[in-house]
C-alpha cells in the first residue's frame, strides 16, 4: 500500500510504546488508544493503518462526526475513502421514498466485496440494519460481457426479484427498461446507467448511456447488475411460512377482541390481512422483508460484509455503545406501541439487530478502540493500550498577528510545525509575511523527516488542528488558518446536461398549435388513405370540434405552459379569436422588447463608478469562505466583479434556489464596493430576513474593520437615529434592512452599491424608487426563483443575468416519502428529529383549525415545543414566532405555507405536509428546500389522507407527486411552473396575463422575435409547407411502444432542418430504440425535405397522380439561372406551369419517390445559393 502521506505520519513512531502497541495488536489483533482527542484520531487511524498495510474501517458515534472523519480521510488517503449513510428503519407503507441513501449504501457494500483497499466510515447505528448475507448477494449480482447470452424473459423477472422497477424510460436509479432487443439498466453501483444490445440472445453492445439526453456515452466491455435493495427477499419463503404469520395474526386478534381494542383490531386487519392476501399471490410490497424473522433466512449487519482480517477503528466506544442503545430503545418503544394499536404482529419487532449481538460479534474482530478521556466499554476492553498526550487547536489564527503569536510559543517549546494550505500561492503569501518577522518556513509538497523548530507548509485539508506534546509536533489544519481552504473542485469524466425541455406531452394535456389555437391533445391515431399509413395528432378544440395534424407538421404544436392548475380556455376553430389574441400579444412583445431596448441603451449611455481590480484583500476575505464554491457561483461572482471594474452601472439579476449561493456573491461583491471606500445597502422584503443578514454580513465582515448596521423594526428609536447619522457621514458602510431604507431620510455619504432581494415582493411605490437608483448606482437583484433557459437566452445581452443551476457540494438531497396519513408515523418522525435535536415543520394549510392541529401534534409528542403560525396572524406575532423558532425556542411549527422561502433555519430538518394531494408541485418542491440546508440527512414527508377517494385532478397530481423523489415528471412540472412564474416576475404581471393566454413556448417565440426585430436583425415570416407524398411515414409501435418517448422522437424528426439533425436524430433512435425501421427512415427524409422547401419559399409539395407539384408561396423564389440549368438537366422531366413547378415520376421506381425528390430539392437549393 503506497504511503501518500509518509512525512505527515512518520513522527507517529516517536510516540513513546507506538512499536509495541503495533506488535501487539498484530499479535492479539486488539487494542486501545487513550489521550487522543478527535483531531487527531485520523492521523493516528492513518499511521497505523500504513503500520499494517490495509485501509481502515472507521466506527464512530453520529453522522456529524462520521462527515467529518470522512473530510479528514480524503485527505489523508485519497479517492477512495466512503461514507457509509444512514438509513431510517421505517415500518410504514410509504408509496415512494428517496434512492440515494439506499444506492449510496449498496455501492458500499459492493466496494467491501470487491475492493478491499477502500477507507469506509461507518456510523454506529448502521449496524442496526439487517442485510441479505454477502454470499446471497454475490449470488444475485449478475455480470455480463460480449461473450455472454441472455434471456430476456429471466433477466426480467431477476431484475424484479432483486429490486428494480420495470420502467418504459430509464431515468432513475434502480429502474430497468427492455426496447425489443435493447435492455437499459441502471445499477445502483454506478453514475450513469448502461444500455446492452441484443442480437437474439447474444451480446451485439454494451454502452453507457445519459439519462438526461438518453444518448450514449461510451462503450464498454462488461457490467455487473447489482442488487438494487439491500434484502433479497426470498417471496417463496415467506410464502412457505405464511401459516406462521396467519397464526399469530389471529392469536394478536383474539387478545385484542377480548381487550375491546376495536381500533386495533380494525388496524389489524386492513394491514395484516391485506399482506397475507400479496404473499398468497406472490406479490411484492413495501415492507414485505420485515416478514423474514418468520422465516429461516440469516440476516446479517455489515460486519459480514468487512473482511475478518480488517482492523476496525471505533471512534469513542462509550458514545457509540449510547448512541445504539439508544436508537434501539427508542425503536423497540415504538414498535410495542405499534403492536399495540395493531400495525404490526409480534415478531416484526424481531426484524432488526440487538446492541447485545452486535458488541458480541465486534468483540470477536480485530479492533483498536480511540479514546479521548475515560476507560473502554466493558464488551470491548482490553489490556493493549496506547497512551498520548494530545490536544486540539483551540485557536482560530484569523491574521498574521495570531499566528506569529503562537509559533513563537511552539518555537520556545522546541515543537516543529506543520502548515496545511489548500494552494501553494496561499502558502506562499504567509511565507513572505513570515519571514518579514524573522522566522524561518519552507513549503514542500512531499514531506520528509521533520526538524524541532523547524515551520513546514505543505498542501493538505483537515477540519481542525492539534498538538501531540510528548513529541512536540503541531498541525495546524486550513481550517483553522484564515478560515476554511476549499478544496480543489475535482472535475468529473462526465458532465451532465441541463434538461432542456420539461415537455412530456400526454393524453388530457392542453396544446397550442401557432394557426389555430389552444386544444386539447387526445393521443396519436394513424390514418390509412389509399393505402399509406400516416400517424396523427388528434386535438379536442371547443364545442368539440377535431383536427388531425399530420406527423411532420408537428413543429407547429408545443405543449401549453401556463400557471399550474389554471386551464386555459380551448380555441374555436373557424373564428379569428385565436388570431385576434395573438395579436393582442404580439403588440405586447413588441412594447416589451422596445422598452427593454431603451433601458439598456440608456445603461449603455450612463457613465458610473469603476472599482480597482481585485487586491490582496479581497483574496484573503475570500478565502475564509468556508465551503467550495459551485461553477456557476465563480462564474456569477466573475461576472458581477468585471460589471463594477466595468463604467457602465451595473444592473445585474441573480437567479438560483434557495441555498445555491446567491448571498455569498452579493456579500463579495459587497466588500469589493467597501474596499474602493463607497457605501452599501442590501434590501430585504422581511426584517426576519434582515435580521439573519445583518448576523451574516457582520460575521464576515466586522473582523476586517468593516461597520455593517441594520434598519428595521427590530431596532430601537435611538439606534435607527444613530445608523441614519453614520449613513449621512460615512462611518456606517454597510445597511441591511427592509422598505424602510428606501423612506426619505435615508441620506447616504457615499453610495456605490444596492443589492435587492427578492424585488417582486416589494410593492409598486417601492419598485419605483429601486428604478430610480438603479439609473444611479451599480445594482443586484437576487431571486430563488428560476428563469426559463429559452427566455434567459433571448435577454442576452439585453438583460444582464447569471444563472446559479449547480447545488452545493456539500447539499445532501433530502429523503423525500409519499404516504397515507399517520399519526403514530407523524409521532415516530417528530420524536426522531428532536432526539437528534433538530427541529420541524408541520404545514396544515386550514388557518380554521390550525390551533387544534398544533394541539394534536402537542398529545402526540408531548416532550415537544409545539406553536403555530399563519397568513393571518399580525407582521409583528408572525415575527415573534419564527424568530422563537430559529432560536431553537419551539420543536415543531405548525404552519401554513406562508413560512419565508429565503430564510436559513439550519436546524429544521424535518417537513411534514399534510394534504400533499391538494397541493400544487411546485409549491412541494419550494416547501422540501426549506429543510435539508446543514450536513444532517432531511426528510420531507408528503402526506394525503387515509381511504381518501382522489378525484381525477389530485389522483393525477399524486401520481405525479410519487415521482416527485427523483428526476421524474414531478420535478419536471415543478420546476416548468416555476419558470413561468420566474418569468413573470422578470417582465411584469401584465406579461404573465400574455403567457397565460398563449402558452409560454410561443409567447417567448413571439418576444425572442419582437427583440430581434427591434435590434434590426431581419426574422423572416414563417411559412408552413405542406408535404404530401403518397409513401409509408410514421413511427411503428413495435419500434417505440411508448407513446411519450414516441412523441419526443416526433418532435425532434419534425424540428430537422439540415443533414446534420438528420444525422443527430437517425444516430439517437439507433443508440436508444435499435435498427431504424423504412417507414422511420422516410418520416425523417420527409421532415428534411420540408425543411428545404421550407427555404426555398415552397408551400405545398403535393403528389398528383404521376407528378410532384412545388407550389410557391406567393411567388416562385428561384432564380432564373436556377430554372434554367435544371430545365436543361431533366429535359421534359421539369417544368413551369401556372408559376409552380411540376416534376414528372411516371418513370421513377415507388421506392426511389422520396429520394429523386430530395434529390432534385437539394440541386435546387445548392445551384440557388451558388448562382446567388
């Protein structure tokens, strides 16, 4: 095993006995560790585990300290370190949870199976989860390569047994899709999903694939299927003993009968019985495995799973034995109160392991126990042990001043010193200022042997320093020097694409087709005439009128986006209201766009301040941002920086979720503006809001001298008069507050910069004043919510934007469930979230009852700090309640959905709501990001009510919901409706009402249009040729069965406008959908060849009889010479009749129509071109 960091472990053997604890644990394969505190746990765990040449297990008590081990580890051994997540032990029926723990955790397993020079952390609690063996998992795992052959059917019903979802459209982890001879698979072991080719039963391919474009990436030789759940249950078993399970439900029935508990008893038997009746039929459901202790399956915890020859590391036995024991009582309380309402027979209880076992089992390992401060739990001890003398650094060295301070106390004790910087520049710079005051550093990329009193920097990341003082050796962490050193980026193989279009279009869905009007979209349905066949689209409109839309003229219709849950009023056909309301907005776009024109003319024109470039200063303060920063972040603050060393006055739009990092750009921008000696005002629409900003602004900015205030209600009389005073002569730089800094006597010394959040929540008198100043002074807008792609492309260079799409690194996406309504879940959830002392909201969307929903919650969880808050309550009672909430005063807020989306409540990390089915996606998707913003795991539960009989609306909506977990349709709608309300926002209500009336995808077609014209950039007028030839052009369903993806393949043949579309669509149906059928290929030969009469001015190509006829829009757009030289190339073949062309193919062979035709386009075309 290479030693990477051989001159940072290397003083270890100085350490008085370190030799002969080696050996001894060698030996006796045990051993004990007392003094060393948490700091520096993983340099030891590191020197020993080089000592015997195997990479480490790790075992520590939360999931806190397991992040930040893991941090530490990846430093210290590289790529390969993991973190084994926790997972929830639920006992409910959920519909659908979250994958990515569950995939996370079986990736884990499988790198212990296969690779054993990985580092692994793993929490404590873990071990409480029963897996399948490792043996039962090998056995399941199937590995295919070019030499393999497959049967479809049994792969199928593998895949099924093993935990993956059959699926038309692989999108998700865990899910398999089979396209006749193409199977696309993907794994939870792997990032991208992979897509094997058949040829009958032999391998042709097997390729990974992007599940965003469905496109191939790459090849590759072979592939192992991994489960994807971590129990493979065998049904047949369960089956085989559900005379067990009928027993004991029968004998918990007649205890509870003679108990008059008639709530259980029902309980039992809509839950007990209803799961006897799937396992009689064979049937899979959720929670099907806690029915295994009823079986002789042997489940194991992940200790099976580690090799028996690994040393195990246990991070404070004592802590880890609590935290188990813990965890399993407040599990085993729960389940005794579920059995005795009647949601679980008796031995279900048994389904998890024991602690008792569990100590059992680690005792018989190979184990070193790290402790800090007291002895070794009893299961455990040992008589090895290893005594230090250690402590971590307390002192955080925000300057030079404070560390020069501490060196020359290490200096006097003797102690060398080790410096880990994240770059070498950093390093450098502290060096010279060093050395200015007399000592001696060096930076080394490899450490070597180590000098008492020598200072060495070297490139490294842990997240806190120490002192060993019996060998006088200091590390000091990037943590602690000058804040957090990020670490490098890593940049990834592969990089994902933006989902470009949210369109899926399906039966029931409205329509807009651009000539006549809204509709209703009821499927494709193929027309015979004379023989051809010819796929359709049938649109509903009003009075029930239908129209059928040729297949190829499907570049005319786009799906109608307009505001979640409003139905647009469907077009009559035959009136020219549909023509009367586009004009209405084609007015509109054009005003629009003029004045959009004009604003930025007027920008252009008005001179500001331009501030200096960047200084050492500016590096330093950002440098003490503790957290990477995301792509799109560095290119915002890129952007804001160039537009204020710029003279034009900057008007800048920053658009990112919540959490993505938008106050962090403005926070730089801000200190930028206060370096170059000009005044700052930060707008906020909440003096919540201001309030957190006011704490986050002063922290990072104080320390450098820097004086921030705050004006809102929150403040005294006497210091509002005093902050309007330091605004009016200077000595106050930075002012955080709400409308109440845009009133009168507000006078700024020196103002250079306005950054404004959330402008659409400020009213009309308000937005007037922020008009004003921005012709005045460089501003930024911040907004949550995002702006549709196409609109933001058409503003370029109009509007300046910066698009923050990329989630922090650090972001842990949060386990989403959707379940029937309960109580005893709703308790068990609650009680979870304050024993790890967190906090939840619990939104109850009817203010009527709200109180005695909040007194519920109180009975249930009567150890909780229950209130409640809602729109109606005053400004300054809701103020007071979330200001208790984020002070940790209240457990859980029961809420209707008006809690702020911007505000940053770390600690609330549960949300459960209640009715999910009566709201609308997107407004799910903005109440999940409230929790989930701190390094725990959040969880949001979507609730609807028991038995409840959905109404198509809901029921289409919860579907929708149910793949609301992953990248579904859920999230897709979700963010759809967002935009639009982003876009909204950005050009005004009264645009919104245009929206609405057309559909967004032509309104921004009609303004991307309106711009173009109003910039002097010639949009020609669109024609819309019609193709008729009496050929076989469609998409057969043996070829693509699913009419969604059918749809999308349509779309995109009907979008081709060159060879190379044709080329980019024909290798996509290759690559997802296999050998391209000829009523295919002629569909997308049809759509090029319209493409290209389309530019050549041709209306109509129409077949009669044994002729081709180009009728010409208006009048014939060939050239002369352009006629002249195919006259004379196809003699009597061509000629002119009535101004349209006429092209004789009685002599051409049926199958060669369409390319003689194309053939005789593209001459045209080319000689057209050429002549010109």
């Amino acid at each position: 095993m290479e030693n990477k960091q051989e001159g940072l472990i290397s003083p270890l053997k100085k350490i008085n006995g370190w030799s002969k604890f080696v050996n001894n644990v060698i030996m006796n394969k045990k051993g004990e560790i007392h003094g060393s505190v948490n700091a520096c746990k993983t340099h030891l765990i590191t020197g020993l585990a080089y000592e015997f040449e195997q990479t480490p297990i790790i075992i520590t008590y939360d999931e806190i300290r397991a992040k930040e081990i893991y941090e530490d580890m990846k430093f210290l051994f590289g790529e390969e370190v993991y973190l084994y997540p926790i997972r929830d032990i639920l006992f409910y029926d959920a519909d659908v949870h979250s994958m990515d723990i569950t995939a996370e955790r079986m990736r884990i397993l499988n790198i212990l199976i296969s690779k054993q020079n990985a580092v692994v952390i793993i929490p404590i609690e873990s071990f409480l989860n029963p897996l399948s063996s490792k043996e039962i998992w090998k056995e399941n795992q199937i590995t295919i390569d070019e030499t393999s052959n497959i049967d479809l059917e049994y792969l199928s019903s593998h895949l099924i047994k093993i935990g993956y979802e059959r699926v038309s459209k692989v999108e998700a982890i865990g899910q398999f899709a089979i396209r006749g001879s193409i199977v696309d698979i993907f794994s939870p072991s792997y990032i991208m999903p992979y897509r094997i080719e058949l040829w009958d039963t032999e391998i042709d391919s097997i390729r990974r694939f992007n599940p965003l474009t469905q496109r191939t990436i790459d090849k590759v030789k072979n592939l192992t299927i991994y489960p994807n759940q971590e129990i493979i249950i065998p049904i047949e078993k369960i089956q085989a003993n559900v005379q067990s399970i009928t027993d004991d439900m029968n004998n918990l029935i007649s205890k509870l009968t003679n108990d008059n508990n008639t709530m259980a008893l029902q309980n039992i038997k809509d839950r007990a019985q209803e799961h006897i009746s799937e396992i009689n039929e064979g049937n899979r459901f959720q929670g099907l495995e806690t029915y295994l202790p009823y079986t002789d399956v042997k489940l194991v915890n992940i200790l099976n799973y580690i090799s028996k020859d690994k040393v195990i590391y246990i991070d404070e036995s004592l802590k880890c034995k609590e935290k188990i024991n813990r965890v399993w009582y407040e599990y085993k309380d729960s389940m005794i109160e579920r059995l005795a309402y009647g949601h679980i027979l008796p031995k279900q209880i048994e389904f998890i392991f024991d602690p008792i076992k569990i100590w059992d089992t680690l005792a018989e390992r190979n184990y070193i126990c790290l402790l800090n401060m007291g002895s070794n739990i009893e299961e455990l001890s040992v008589s090895n042990t290893l005594e230090i003398r250690a402590f971590e650094n307390t002192t955080s060295y925000k300057t030079i001043d404070a560390l020069e301070k501490e060196l020359i106390q290490w200096q006097q004790s003797g102690n060398a010193t080790i410096i880990l910087t994240g770059l070498k520049a950093k390093a450098e710079r502290i060096i010279d200022e060093l050395e200015e005051r007399g000592f001696i550093a060096n930076y080394n990329e490899i450490l070597t042997d180590i000098l008492p009193n020598q200072i060495i920097f070297t490139k490294g990341s842990l997240h806190k320093g120490f002192t060993y003082e019996d060998i006088k050796l200091n590390i000091v962490a990037d943590n602690d020097l000058f804040g957090k050193e990020k670490a490098k980026k890593k940049s990834k193989k592969y990089k994902g694409s933006k989902i470009e279009s949210f369109l899926e279009l399906l039966p029931g869905d409205y329509v807009v087709h651009e000539i006549h009007g809204i509709g209703v979209f009821e499927g494709i349905e193929q027309i015979i005439v004379e023989g051809i066949h010819r796929d359709n689209l049938k649109i509903r409109y009003e009075g029930d009128s239908t129209l059928y839309i040729n297949i190829n003229q499907m570049d005319m219709v786009q799906k109608y986006i307009g505001s979640e849950g409003n139905a647009p009023k469907l077009s009559k056909l035959g009136t020219a209201d549909w023509k009367k309301s586009k004009a209405k907005v084609k007015k509109a776009v054009e005003d629009i766009a003029k004045d959009l024109i004009d604003l930025y003319s007027k920008r252009e024109s008005n001179r500001g301040f331009s501030y200096e470039l960047d200084d050492i200063w500016q590096k330093e303060f950002e440098d003490l941002f503790p957290y990477v920063e995301t792509e799109d972040q560095l290119d915002a603050i890129v952007d804001v920086k160039k537009d204020m060393e710029s003279d034009k006055i900057m008007d800048r739009l920053i658009c990112g979720d919540v959490g993505y990092g938008k106050t962090e750009v403005a926070i730089r921008a801000t200190f930028k503006a206060v370096m170059n000696k000009k005044q700052v005002a930060y707008l906020v629409p909440t003096t919540i809001l201001a309030q957190q900003h006011f704490q986050r602004f002063s922290e990072r900015m104080e320390p450098h001298g820097i004086k921030v205030e705050m004006l809102s209600r929150f403040r005294t009389p006497k210091q509002i008069k005093l902050t309007l005073k330091g605004l009016k002569d200077g000595t106050v730089d930075i002012v955080i507050g709400t409308h109440r800094l845009l009133s009168k006597d507000v006078e700024f010394k020196d103002l250079g910069l306005i950054i404004i959040d959330e402008e659409q929540r400020f009213g009309v008198t308000h937005k007037e004043k922020l008009k004003h100043l921005r012709t005045e002074v460089d501003a930024i807008t911040l907004t949550a919510t995002p702006i549709p792609r196409t609109l933001h492309m058409s503003l370029i260079g109009i509007r300046d934007m910066s698009l923050l799409e990329q989630a922090p690194l650090e972001r842990r996406p949060v386990q989403t469930y959707v379940m029937e309504y309960s109580e005893d879940f709703i308790k068990d959830a609650i009680t979870r979230e304050i024993n790890r002392d967190g906090q939840v909201f619990f939104l109850y969307n009817k203010v009527k009852d709200i109180d005695e929903m909040a007194g519920k919650i109180q009975k249930l969880v009567p150890q909780a700090k229950v209130t409640f808050a809602h729109g109606q309550m005053s400004e300054r009672e809701l103020e007071h309640i979330m200001l208790d909430f984020i002070n940790k005063e209240i457990t859980v807020l029961v809420c209707t959905t008006i809690i702020e989306t911007g505000l940053d409540i770390q600690n609330a990390n549960t949300i459960i709501i209640n009715d999910a089915d009566r709201m609308g996606l997107s407004q799910l998707y903005q109440l999940r990001g409230r929790v989930g913003r701190s390094n725990k795991v959040a969880y949001a539960y979507l609730m609807y009510a028991k038995n409840k009989v959905l109404k198509e609306v809901a029921e289409k909506r919860l579907q929708a919901i149910k793949q609301f977990t992953q990248l579904g349709s859920g999230f897709k709608i979700a963010m759809r409706d967002l935009e639009i309300r982003g876009a909204g926002n950005l050009l005004g209500a009264q645009q919104h009402g245009h929206m609405e009336a057309i559909g967004y995808e032509l309104y921004s077609k009609m303004l991307k249009q309106a711009i173009d014209t109003e910039q002097g950039i010639k949009v020609p007028e669109p024609l819309e040729t019609i193709i008729e030839i009496k050929i076989n052009a469609f998409i057969p369903r043996t070829y693509i069965v699913d009419e969604i993806q059918k749809l999308d393949i349509y779309k995109k043949i009907s979008s081709i406008q060159n060879e190379k579309d044709v080329i980019e669509v024909e290798e996509e149906m290759e690559d997802r959908y296999g050998e391209i059928p000829n009523s295919t290929r002629n569909l997308v030969d049809i759509a090029l060849l319209k493409a290209m009469a389309n530019d050549l001015g041709i209306s109509k190509l129409s077949q009669q009889d044994n002729q081709i006829l180009l009728f010409f829009n208006n009048k014939i757009t060939l050239l002369p010479q352009t006629i002249q030289t195919l006259f004379e190339k196809y003699k009597r073949s061509i000629k002119l009749t009535n101004g349209n062309i006429c092209i004789d193919i009685k002599e051409i062979n049926k199958k060669e129509i369409l390319s003689y035709i194309k053939n005789i386009i593209i001459e045209m075309k080319h000689l057209n071109n050429y002549i010109n």
